[in-house]
C-alpha cells in the first residue's frame, strides 16, 4: 500500500516520543543533555557526510544563499515557531515549558523531513513496486530512536513534529510521479549535499552552539537541482 511508509514513521514519532517522556521524567538532567549532545553530534556527522558528497560545492552554495533570502522574505522560521506556540497554547504550562515545547516541535521537525531519505523514500513510497516503503521503513526506525533522545528533554513538542511529517512526506509521495521523471541522479546529489548543510544547522542547535535559522534554507532545496537543469554539464 502506498504511503504505508509515513504511517509507520508517524507511528514510531509518536511512539518514541512517549518514551522519552517517560524514560525523561526518571532520568537526571545531566544524563538527558549528554543525550541530546550525542545526537547533536551524529547529526553533525551525518550533515558532513551528505554535504561532502557534493560534485561541485557552488551548488548547494547558491541554493543556500539564494535560499535564505527567500526563506527569510517568507519569514519560513517564524512561522514554523508561530505553529509551534500555537500548538503549544493547547496546553497549560509554564513559559520555560512552552519554549521547550517550540525547539523540541521545530527541531525534530527540520531533521526529520530534511534529508536524502525522506525526499527518496517518500517517492519511491509513492511510485510503488518491489519494496517501495524500505527506504522510509528504514528512516521511520532512525526517527523513532531519535524522538526518544529528543523528547526526553524537550517534551511532547516532538510527538506534535508528526504533522509535519505528514505533510511533508504525504506532498512528496502525491507528487510522486512527476518529482521521479524531473529529478536526475545529478540533482539528487546536489540536493542532498544541500540537505546536509542544513543538517549540520540542526546539529549545531542541538548541541547549543548556535541557533541557526534552519527553516530559512529550506527553499535551497529546491533551488539546488534548478541550478543543476540551467547549468551543470
């Protein structure tokens, strides 16, 4: 069954973000922050690794310049936080509670739907065939691990980061068949190594280095394999 793929991964979000509640309320503070840091820096790790696969590295910088300048005119970040909050006003609690509440959705959902995976799964998901949901069965597993890590110390923000996966991934999967015939292998890897900038961004959140405006960059990602179709050779 198509879409099959989002289902498990929305499941395994919301699955493992009831655990690291959890798991989160018994557990000392200094042991949920060396958690996040862990998978701050996997995430740095596997930013590194998309990024550097790159044929031509004035791509993705383009993509990201270009990018960030429509990200921003569209105010992309500040609207995904306002979504946040809005959800987040559902709920009572204190204003420490509520900013947590904001990173945790806002994060989990930048680094579950910023990726090689989510975009190729999700079409692959979409077109069919021979195991078509492997590759999203594969990152809903990933997601599930790191909603648990996530939620332990930002909360129930990051179960709420499963409506963006749905969307998200729900669009790709729709828009399948078109997204299969325009995409080459070329524009795969320009767009992942695009992904992979962003990616080490929401490492760099994650380990409390520097909060980067990551959903400003988004627009990259369809910008880099444009740049690919008008002028790669």
């Amino acid at each position: 069954m198509r879409g099959i793929g989002t289902v498990v991964n929305v499941i395994t979000v919301v699955g493992g973000t009831l655990a690291g509640v959890v798991l989160g309320a018994r557990l000392p503070q200094r042991l949920r922050t060396a958690v996040l840091q862990a998978v701050g820096l996997v995430t740095l790790v596997i930013g590194a690794r998309d990024a550097l696969g790159t044929r031509n590295v004035v791509f993705p910088l383009v993509a990201l310049i270009f990018g960030a300048v429509i990200g921003e005119l569209l105010r992309i970040e500040d609207r995904l936080e306002a979504l946040g909050q809005a959800i987040r006003r559902r709920f009572a609690g204190s204003e420490g509670e509520e900013s947590r509440f904001v990173e945790g959705f806002v994060a989990a959902s930048l680094l579950f739907c910023v990726g090689p995976l989510t975009i190729l799964g999700a079409i692959r998901d979409g077109l069919g065939g021979p195991d078509h949901a492997q590759l999203l069965l594969v990152k809903a597993a990933l997601d599930g691990v790191v909603s648990i890590a996530f939620a332990s110390t930002m909360g129930w923000g990051v179960g709420f980061s499963a409506l963006t996966v749905v969307a998200v991934q729900g669009t790709l999967t729709l828009g399948a068949g078109a997204a299969d015939r325009l995409l080459t292998d070329r524009m795969i890897v320009e767009m992942t190594a695009t992904g992979g900038v962003i990616v080490i961004g929401i490492g760099l959140r994650l380990l409390d280095l520097k909060k980067v405006a990551v959903a400003s960059f988004l627009p990259a990602l369809v910008l880099a394999p444009i740049g690919v179709a008008l002028f790669a050779r």
